[in-house]
C-alpha cells in the first residue's frame, strides 16, 4: 500500500466574523488511512472536513488533498473526493435510482461504468429492486447508505465522511463501517468525523478536537496511554458530588470525573487504590458501594484531555 | 462547460417539475388563467354605455345627432330628458355614465359655420370609462358634423380646404376595429412569461438551500456556469411551450390576429425570458429562500411589466418621468413586439429596435447572472 500522504493540512485556521471555529489545525493522513477526527458538537470538525471539500474557504493556513491545494484547485479536488454532508442531503423528492443517475451526471461516470456503478451502490445499498422508492421514503440506514453510494459513484481516492451514522441505528451503523474498511483496504483515504466515542475504535488514526485545537493524535491506544497516566478505576459511591469534588485530594489520584452514575478516577500505578479510596472516601462520608479496574476508553482520555485544555486556556488569560 | 454535468442537472429539474405539485400548477394552468383573467377581465373599451340626452333644440339636426347615438353599438341612449337638472341627477344616481346637451343653437351654427358644439356630461367616477365615453362621444358627433361640414365647405367652394381639414383625427389608443383585445391580449403573453418565468426560476437555487441539497452539489465537480444554464434550461423550454399554448389560445378563443411570423414569435420570447429567468436565478440566489425569491421577483418582473411596459396602459399617456422610465423596462420592448407581430405581422427586421433593446439587456443579465453564484457555503 503507498503510504504517502494524501491530505496533508498545514495550520489550516477559519474565522467566522468574531468566532475562531478552526484553529492552526495541522495533520496529514496517508493513503488508504480511516483517519478520525473525534470531538463534541461545535469543536470545529465539519468545518475542517468542509474546507477540504473547497466548500469553505481557509481564513489562513493551507492544505493539499491527493496534491492539489484545496484554495487554488478546488475543481480538481472536487474530481478526486467523494463527501457525505453531516445533514442528508441528496434529493428527497427523486427515487434512489434517479440520485445515484444525477450524481453519476454530475461526476462524469458514463459508458459501462455508469451501470455497473450505479448496480454496486444500489446493491451496496441494499436497495437493489428498490430503486424506483423516492428516497423521502427511505429509513434512516438505506438513506445514508445511498448517500455513500452516491459520494463514491466515481471511485474517489479520498472520501470525507461527516457524522456518517448520526441517526442512525446500531445494526446499519456496523454494516455502514465494514463498507468503510472495505473501502479502505482497496486504498481509498477516509477522513471521518464522529462525536461517537465506540466509533472512534474503528479508525486507524484519531486527532482529538476541542475548541478548534487538536489536543492529541494517534492510534485509538496511543492517545488513551497519553491521556490517562497510571491506572483508572470505577468507583460507585454516593454522594457522587461530594465525592468529585474531594476525591482529588485523595493520595495518588491524578484525576477525576463524572462517568454516568460512577466516577472514573485515574490514579498512580504505585498506589494501592482499593483500600485507599473507601477509607479516604469513608472519612469526607462517602460511602463506596464499588470500586474496580477498568481500561480506559477513548473517552476517558477525550475528558482527561479537554481537562487539561480548558484549564490551560484559563489559566493563560 | 461540460453538456453532460448540464444534462445531468436539466434531466434532474425536470422530474422535480414533475413531481412537485406547485410547479406543475404554474406550468399548467397559471397560463389559462391569466390569458383568460386578462382577455376577459382587463378590457378597456365599453360597449352600450348608458346613455342620457338632453336636446334643448329639437331640431332635424338634433334629431339626427340623437339617432347616431342610437345607431352606435357603444351607447345605449336610455332616455331623453327635458331639463339639465334631470340629466344631473341621473348622473349622481349613476342611470347613465354620460350625457350629451344639444345646445339651442346647434343647428344654427352649424349652417352658419360648419362647425357646431355639443355638451358633453361625464361620469368620472371611473376615470378611464369616462375617458372612452367621451372618445365614443366624440367620435360619433365628428363624424355626424362631418358630413355636415362637407356639405358646408362644398356649398362655400372650399372642397378642397374641407378634405384637409377633417383628416385630422388621430387616436392611436384604438385599434383599427375600436377594440381593446386586440391591443390588450398580445401584451398578456409578455405577462404571462414574466410571472412564470419569474416564479420558476426564483425557486431553483433558493430550493436546493432550503432543503440542504446544495451542500452536496458545492462538493461535486459541476460549475456554477453547469448549475444555471442546466437548471434554467428546463424552465426556458416550458416557458416557450406555454408562450405558444398562450398564443394559441388568443388567436383560437379570443380571435385576436395573428400576422407575424412564429420564427419571429419564438425569437423575441426566447429573449424576453432570458432576462426574465436570468433575473429570477439572481434573486434565487441572493435569497436563498424560496418564499422571499418568489416576492422579489415579482417584483422585479411582474410589476413593471403590467404598469410600465405599455402592455394596457399607453406609454405615450404617462407622465413624462414615468415616460422616461419605461426605457429602462425591458418588457416595453417585448410588449411593443408582441403587439407588432400579433397586429401588424411585423417580420425580424421590422422589429430591429425592440431586439437590439432586448439582446443589450439578455446579455448584461447573463453577464451577471453567470456570475451571481459562487460554489461555497459562506
């Protein structure tokens, strides 16, 4: 597989009148790569994806996909990518064969091509004999899957992927990912955005985003090891707010937060947590009902991280 | 430009047209209904205008004068009456629209001079019956004293000077037959084009924003140049076929003439509706709101269209500023041809100022039309 890369962004920066959305962003991501990037709403991940799909125009910085540069090529790169808008955003009002036929129009796909493409996304689809449906009347998993049918009509070597299966249900969401690393393994590069943390484990590379910063990059494993240093334990206990709120005190913790009814605490890996933490607990009256070692998850390190951040840009001003 | 990326987007607003149901109500029947509306509805000549008399004289001319206006189909003399307070009267309680006062000395001079004047009272409450019941009325006391003055001229040996003298009575605002369809109904084609025109094309980039399918189009290959030519293309067709169905329908139920050429018809439409969609896809795009494009560009083409274009209301009848504003109307030029190759069957090079006017504006409405959308989000 070539390894060169095939999107590389330098300092990409997008101001909207008053509002940094994007800030000095910089990554490449090589061929064939599922490269995610992983943020809450408004970090700033569409308008990254949306730039380098020349739908938006740079503030400062630059960026190159499959070689072209996104502000003095966007045609070309328009020819290469295939994008699948957060919102869906193909014709409602025209059956799926009538999208898939408009957008093939659209990429130039003609001759044999048209057909046997137009075949593949319907069955990729799984909407082969259902094709003359207006799409309107389509469920949320075959909608998104014509969508990527219709983004990648032309065999694109990059495919930007924004929220994919946002709305969608589990079980199309796990057929929708195999049809990813498919396409991956035939070399396409995807660039995918998600707010889903599991999702996240599907990429072979992540960058983290908060606030419009990339605040760590690496593999799933490596940005979990680089967030939570020594090791994380579940501890049920109640009151859960007082216990968040004494429970840095506690010796060895490093940090703390709130994971649904439990808090995730990662501690020194010299400690002795499972009786340090009841005791000290037990003397602020914390009552402990549970108290476990867990790995730690994508989102762990996506709290220990934004944590960090936050506080930093607190403190700088 | 790519005609495949075109066809693409022209095959594509077509079954839109197709399955959208006010669309298709535009196509179809807003044509009928407007040709009808207008070739019913907005005529401006009337017929049998209730018709008071008041003959102080009662002489063999008076008398004659009365029959005239009995004999002419645009009056309906109801009554004569025998003082000037009845005939006030019958006015204020709107029995008649006009009345006509034979002076007691009508038939004396009109043998002492040839020339004699008569009264006439006029319901002004509706300004432009009033002004074609005093043209009817006019009309028809010329012609009588006429007749009269040829006799007087020819009896004074002035034959000559009288031939001279009584040629002089131009009103263009009647048509050769004194009818108001004629001149009125080719003039609804234009209007009929502008308000289809305008509805359609101001919905298709405004639609492809509200409902969110532009971001997926920005990120495909096709140019803005692609996006309009391929959307407006469709809606050009259209246009033409319902001008022609409009056409048709004037010549068929309203039988107004026909003299023109259809080559000329169809040419001076194309370019009318160039301007027309070109200013529609311009408001579509600086809207991005279907309704609020739809309103604007009403605006924009409807309405100088009905007022300014000469298309019921004379343009030489303006005030002079108002006059002067109509030059920058585009539908005067294509009204003023419409009428020209219903009426007159004036050919292409007959009509060189009206095309000349309108290929000037076709092409400054391309030229920014062609540049109004840019593919971004911003």
């Amino acid at each position: 597989m070539n390894r060169a890369p095939s999107i590389v962004v330098d300092k990409l920066m997008k101001r909207f009148d008053t509002f940094t959305a994007v800030k000095q962003v910089s990554f490449q991501i090589h061929a064939g790569e599922i490269f995610g990037l992983l943020g809450p709403n408004g970090s700033g991940k569409s308008t990254i994806i949306r730039m380098l799909c020349g739908l938006l125009t740079p503030s400062s910085g630059s960026a190159t996909v499959v070689g072209f540069d996104i502000a003095r090529h966007a045609e070309e790169v328009r020819e290469h990518i295939g994008y699948m808008s957060q919102k869906f955003s193909l014709y409602n009002d025209l059956t799926a064969l009538e999208n898939l036929q408009f957008f093939a129009g659209l990429f130039g796909v003609k001759g044999s091509a048209l057909d046997e493409r137009i075949a593949w996304a319907l069955k990729m689809a799984g909407l082969a004999g259902s094709e003359r449906l207006l799409t309107g009347e389509l469920s949320g998993g075959w909608k998104q899957r014509l969508a990527l049918g219709s983004a990648v009509l032309h065999r694109p070597q990059v495919l930007f992927l924004d929220e994919p299966t946002a709305g969608v249900d589990p079980l199309s969401r796990g057929h929708f990912w195999e049809l990813i690393h498919q396409m991956s393994r035939e070399g396409v590069t995807i660039l995918v955005t998600t707010h889903y943390m599991d999702e996240a484990e599907y990429c072979n590379r992540l960058a983290l985003i908060n606030q419009g910063l990339i605040v760590a990059m690496g593999t799933p494993t490596e940005i979990k090891h680089l967030a939570i240093k020594g090791t994380l334990w579940l501890v049920e206990c109640n009151p859960l707010g007082r216990a968040l709120a004494v429970v840095k005190q506690a010796p060895g913790v490093i940090d703390a937060s709130v994971f649904g009814a439990a808090l995730h605490v990662s501690v020194d890996a010299s400690r002795q947590p499972l009786t340090e933490l009841p005791t000290f607990l037990a003397s602020h009256e914390v009552r402990v009902d549970r108290i476990e070692l867990i790995s730690p998850s994508l989102e762990d390190a996506f709290v220990s991280l934004t944590g960090d951040r936050t506080f930093s840009d607190e403190s700088a001003q | 430009m790519n005609l495949r990326r075109c066809a693409a987007m022209s095959c594509k607003e077509f079954i839109q047209i197709r399955r959208d149901r006010r669309s298709l109500a535009i196509v179809l029947f807003l044509p009928l209904i407007q040709i009808l509306l207008l070739g019913y509805g907005a005529r401006l000549d009337a017929n049998h205008i209730p018709l008071y008399v008041l003959d102080q004289e009662g002489s063999q001319h008076s008398q004659a004068l009365l029959k005239a206006f009995q004999a002419s189909p645009y009056f309906n003399v109801v009554k004569t009456v025998e003082n000037y307070g009845a005939l006030v009267r019958a006015i204020d309680s709107d029995h008649c629209k006009l009345g006509i006062v034979i002076p007691w000395n009508f038939s004396e001079r009109l043998d002492d001079s040839g020339r004699a004047t008569v009264q006439a009272v006029v319901d002004g409450t509706d300004d432009n019956s009033a002004q074609l019941a005093e043209g009817y009325a006019q009309a028809v006391v010329a012609n009588y004293t006429s007749g009269v003055q040829v006799d007087w001229f020819a009896r004074h040996g002035l034959a000559n000077q009288a031939t001279s003298r009584l040629s002089v009575d131009d009103r263009t605002w009647f048509n050769e037959d004194l009818e108001s369809k004629n001149f009125i109904i080719p003039g609804t084609v234009a209007l009929v084009m502008a308000l289809m025109g305008a509805l359609l094309s101001s919905l298709t980039i405004a639609r492809e924003w509200e409902r969110g399918t532009m971001e997926q189009l920005v990120a495909t290959p096709v140019t803005a140049l692609e996006i309009m030519v391929g959307k407006l293309v469709p809606y050009l067709v259209i246009s033409l076929l319902d001008a022609a169905l409009c056409a048709a329908f004037a010549v068929a139920w309203f039988e107004v003439p026909f003299r023109g050429g259809l080559g000329t018809f169809f040419f001076t439409t194309t370019l009318f509706l160039i301007v027309i969609l070109g200013i529609g896809y311009m408001i579509s795009v600086a809207t991005k709101s279907q309704l609020g494009a739809s309103q604007y560009a009403l605006l924009v083409t409807l309405l100088p269209t009905t007022m300014l274009s000469g298309f019921a209301f004379p343009i030489h009848q303006q005030p002079a500023p108002i006059r002067a504003l109509t030059y920058l109307v585009y539908s005067r030029y294509y009204v003023s041809a419409l009428k020209r190759i219903f009426l007159d069957g004036a050919a292409i090079n007959e009509l060189v100022p009206q095309i000349a006017a309108m290929t000037i504006y076709a092409l400054v409405v391309g030229f920014f039309a062609t540049r109004a959308f840019r593919k971004s989000l911003q």
